[in-house]
C-alpha cells in the first residue's frame, strides 16, 4: 500500500485538488462556501474544475499506458491484456450504470425537492411564523391602550402613591398577560413598576419617545434579536407622564423566524441553480468513478504482472527445454508464495533433467568409446604377438653373423623396437581397462581414509609440494566402490602433481600447494581440489573437451584418465566440473548421497 501511495503522489494530490474544487463548485452553487455566489466566479470555478478534469484523464491515460508497457507488453502474453479489459470493464460497466441512475436519482430527488406542495409548504412555514410575530406585536398594541385607560382613569386613586402603583400596575401585567408595566417621565427615568429590585430596567430608545410626545396614539417598538415586543404610549391624564409596556416572545421565536427566512432564501437559491448543482454533482461523480477505475486497473496490471509474467516465463522456459536446452531457467521475480514454490520445483526438475541427459549423455559417450577401444585393443594386440616373435628370432639369428661393429647399433635397434612394442601394450591394456570398466560395487566406505591413502602414496612423487587436506567431519561415510574412488582421487592429485611439476620447469620459486577440501552437509557431499599449477592455460581453451576420451595435453598421455574419472563420479550418482583459475585450476566434485 506503501508503495502504490508514493509511487502515484501526484495523481493522490491531483485527485484531492480535483474533488476539493468540484465540492467547492457544488458549495458556491447553494451558497454555503466561502466564494461569493456570482456567476463570474461560478464560471471561474467551472472552468477550472474542466481543466482539472481534463488533466486527471490524461494523467491517468499516461499512468495506465506506461504501467501496460512496463509490466505487461514486455511480457509478450495476450492474456495479460485481455485481463486487463476484462478487469477494467468490470470496473467501468457497474460504474458507469451507477453514476447514471445516481444522476438520474439526484435529478429526479432535485425536481420532487422544487415540487409546488414543497414550495406551498416552505412558503406557508414562513409566513405563519412571521403571522405569529406580527400577531404577539399587534396584541402589545391593544393591551396598552387599555393598560392607558385603565391608569388616566384611576390618576385620584393612585395618588403618586408608591404602593398603590405597584399593586395597580402588577393587576394590569396579570389581567393583560404582559412582562413588565412602566410609568416613565419624559426623561425616560422610571417613576413605578412592575420590576423588582433586582430587575435591571432597560429604557426605550430616544426616537421612539419623540415619536409620543405629541401623539395620543400607541408607538409599538420592536426588538426582535432580543426577543422583545414593546409599546409606549402618553398618559393624557398625567403631564409628562408615559405608559412603557414590554411583552417578552417565545425564546426560540426569533430563531424559528430567522432560520425560516434562511431555508426560503436557500431554497430559492437552490432553485435557481439547480442545472448548476447538477453539473457540479456530476463533475465529483465523474472525478470518483475515474479514480476508482484507475485504481482498479492499476490493481489489475499488478496482479496480472505478478501473476502472468511467472506463467509466461514457466512456457518460456518449458518451450526452450522442448527444444533441447537445459540451460532455460525461470527467474526468480517476486510473486504469490504458490507461484514462487511453482517456479523454484519448476527449476529444480530442469536442473534433475540436466544432471540425467548429462548423465545419459556421458554414459552413452562412454559405451561409444569403450566400444572403440575394445576394437583398437583386439587390432592392436592380435600383431604384436608375431612381431615379437619376430623380431627375437632375428635377434638369435642375425647377433651371431653381423660384425662386432654393428652388433651394438644392431641391438640398440632391436631395444628400440622392444620398448615401442611395450608402450604399445601398455596403450592396448588401458584401452582393454577403459572397454571393461565394471560397475562399481557399492559399500560403506570413509571418505576422508581414502583420501589420505592416495595423499601418503603420492606425496612420494614429489616431497616439495604442500597437500592440505581439508574436512568438516573425521568420518564421512559413502555407499561407494573403494578401487573406482581411489583410482579418481590418484588420477586427480597425480595431475596437479604433474601440473605443478610442469609449471616448475619456467618458474621454480613458488609456493608449491595443493588444497583438498571435503563437506558433509544432509543430502550431499562436495569435494574441491585446488593446486597452482599451469592449469590455466589447459584447462582455458580446453575446458569443454577435458573429458573426451582420448583427449590429453600430455605428450605420453592417452586421454583416458580423466575419461575415467568421470565415469566413476557419473556412477556414483555424483558430477564433475573443471573450473580454470588464474593461477592454477580448481576441480568441484559434488556426489548425492
């Protein structure tokens, strides 16, 4: 999730511009945002919130273009495309059929919202709560002019009297239900009351006891943000004298009645605007839905990327091993667990078919030259019999009769003849060795005893050369021949010897060393052998070749020792390979168990 996030930052914040806009349209359109209701700045807005749009499309066309070329054309799969419109479609169809009834719903709600009985009652609210207003205000009017009445006619009764006045004018407040009765001066001082001590007295304003002073008639005075209606009216019996009478309303009266002007005022604005709503409401839907859509095809490229790319590279792979190569590998890309297990066994069964054509392979080559050398044997080996014989039958014939002088060159010659026939036998035997070699006869046997056997033996050959035997364990048991391993290891550390000897001929002051290293792990074992000799330049053009038969470097070599060598290993279930060194070459030998 990380990931996505930062890797879209731009489209996230683009989007959030985008939709604040198109909420901010929608807010100015019903005049509840802080812009100004104009159609100057609703064109304004509206234009921005196109250009907006129109570069969140394109923004998400380039995303979706290059997210389809980097993580599914280079694949090469139409089933990843053909996965990505289907996952798209499933995402654009029911958004698309949404976003049109949600329009058509908001249309349809938008029009039943303007309906006449909608407007007869919002307008009938109104007035009835400006009906009640001005009704608390008219009957002010008329309980003062009686209040008036009341008090011109008992001027002798009360007599300026304190007490009387308060009881007189506390009757008047219950009889007309008002808040509070004054008698006030025409400096607006207070001369009797209803209040009580504790009572703060709030005089009318200036004007409108100028407005009495000359006019018998009541003056109602409103007050509505405090939720007061009032009347003052001139006492005709009293010189100077004025009734002021104040009747507290409902304490949520003015609240009802202002947000009753507030909800008609909306309304009506609403009204006027509502094609404008309506295109602001599609512009966010519009801005959602592709959104959204984006976000599901960017879910789908990634999930068909994680999925095809490890199918297509399994058929890659499983097509190059049709054709012959067992070198194909599946990359290892970071997929579903299920697939990465897939990919890693689907690895593991070509290396099992490479080892087993190897395998095959070598088995076959070495059928192929045994048989070869089975016949060059019987060739070879039918005329040296009579050749022999031959030519010590010349020796006892022909010593006696040549001269004294040419008897020494004459049977110089005929040692010569002798040694030839002997190595030519020796050729003959290996090759019958090579042509019969048995399958081994498996046994539990130490490793690491046989490795020291040879390493005692052939250290003889040449004491300067240091032989460091490495092992993990003291004991490493294998089910293995003992001869046929034996004969491996002496063939192997006779041609390092031989290897190092060679390079001893050019350059005679080097650290002469061959390094044996054996590991025992579960299921396998390793053995690597390492000298610094001149096997670089052997083993560098020759590497692929090392284990013909026949092939050799050596100029008395028959190219069979090594041929040998891995037929043995091959048997033993295990693999050979030659590795040239700067400095030396290295031999890795890995056996299965």
């Amino acid at each position: 999730m990380y990931e996505f996030i930062k890797k879209n930052i731009y489209l996230i914040i683009l989007f959030i511009i985008t939709l604040s806009i198109g909420f901010l349209t929608f807010l100015t359109f019903i005049d509840k945002g802080f812009i100004e209701l104009s159609d100057q700045n609703l064109q304004i807005l509206l234009v921005l919130n196109i250009f907006l749009l129109i570069a969140l499309f394109v923004y998400i066309f380039i995303e979706i273009k290059s997210a389809i070329k980097n993580d599914i054309d280079k694949d090469g799969l139409k089933s990843n495309k053909k996965y990505i419109t289907y996952f798209g479609l499933f995402t654009l169809i029911p958004s698309v059929l949404i976003s049109i009834f949600s329009l058509f719903l908001f249309s349809f709600a938008l029009e039943k919202y303007f309906d006449k009985k909608v407007t007869t009652v919002v307008n009938n609210s109104y007035e009835l709560a400006r009906n009640y207003v001005e009704e608390i205000r008219n009957k002010i009017q008329s309980d003062i002019v009686l209040i008036a009445f009341d008090t011109n006619k008992s001027k002798k009764f009360l007599n300026d009297n304190q007490n009387e006045y308060r009881r007189f004018l506390n009757t008047q407040k219950l009889i007309r239900d008002v808040d509070e009765v004054h008698i006030i001066d025409i400096n607006k001082k207070l001369l009797f009351s209803t209040l009580n001590d504790d009572q703060p007295y709030v005089p009318p304003v200036d004007r409108a006891l100028n407005l009495v002073l000359d006019d018998d008639r009541p003056l109602k005075i409103i007050n509505a943000p405090e939720n007061i209606s009032a009347a003052i009216m001139r006492l005709q019996s009293f010189e100077d004298r004025f009734l002021y009478v104040v009747k507290y309303l409902d304490k949520d009266i003015s609240r009802y009645l202002t947000e009753s002007e507030e909800a008609i005022n909306f309304y009506y604005t609403v009204e006027e605007k509502s094609t404008g709503i309506k295109i602001s409401f599609a512009i966010i839907y519009i801005i959602v839905v592709s959104v959204l859509l984006f976000v599901s095809i960017s879910i789908a490229i990634r999930f068909s990327s994680r999925f095809f790319r490890s199918i297509n590279n399994l058929i890659l792979a499983s097509t190059s091993i049709g054709q012959g190569n067992f070198n194909a590998k599946v990359p290892e890309v970071k997929t579903d667990k299920d697939l990465e297990t897939l990919n890693k066994n689907f690895n593991l069964m070509i290396d099992r078919l490479k080892s087993q054509q190897e395998k095959l392979i070598i088995n076959e080559r070495h059928e192929a030259w045994s048989n070869l050398a089975r016949k060059l044997a019987h060739e070879i080996k039918n005329p040296l019999t009579p050749i022999q014989l031959t030519i010590d039958r010349m020796k006892n014939k022909f010593s006696k009769e040549i001269k004294e002088g040419d008897r020494e060159n004459f049977e110089e010659n005929l040692k010569i003849i002798n040694n030839q026939i002997r190595q030519i036998g020796n050729l003959v035997n290996e090759f019958s060795d090579f042509a019969r070699m048995p399958k081994p006869i498996l046994k539990e046997n130490n490793l690491v005893q046989i490795i020291n056997e040879n390493i005692k033996l052939l250290s003889e050959l040449d004491n300067s050369i240091n032989i460091d035997f490495k092992r993990n364990q003291e004991i490493i048991i294998l089910d293995s021949d003992k001869e046929q391993l034996s004969r491996v290891f002496f063939n192997l550390l006779k041609n390092s010897i031989e290897s190092i000897q060679q390079k001893t001929e050019n350059n005679a002051n080097f650290n002469k060393k061959i390094t044996i290293e054996v590991n025992d792990s579960n299921n396998h074992i390793t053995i690597n052998i390492k000298d610094n000799g001149i096997g670089f330049g052997i083993f560098a053009a020759n590497i692929k070749d090392i284990l013909n038969p026949y092939f050799t470097t050596k100029k008395n070599g028959t190219g069979l020792g090594l041929s040998i060598v891995s037929k043995i290993i091959n048997d033993h279930n295990g693999n050979i390979d030659f590795i040239a060194l700067k400095d030396g070459a290295e031999i890795k030998i890995n056996i299965n168990k």
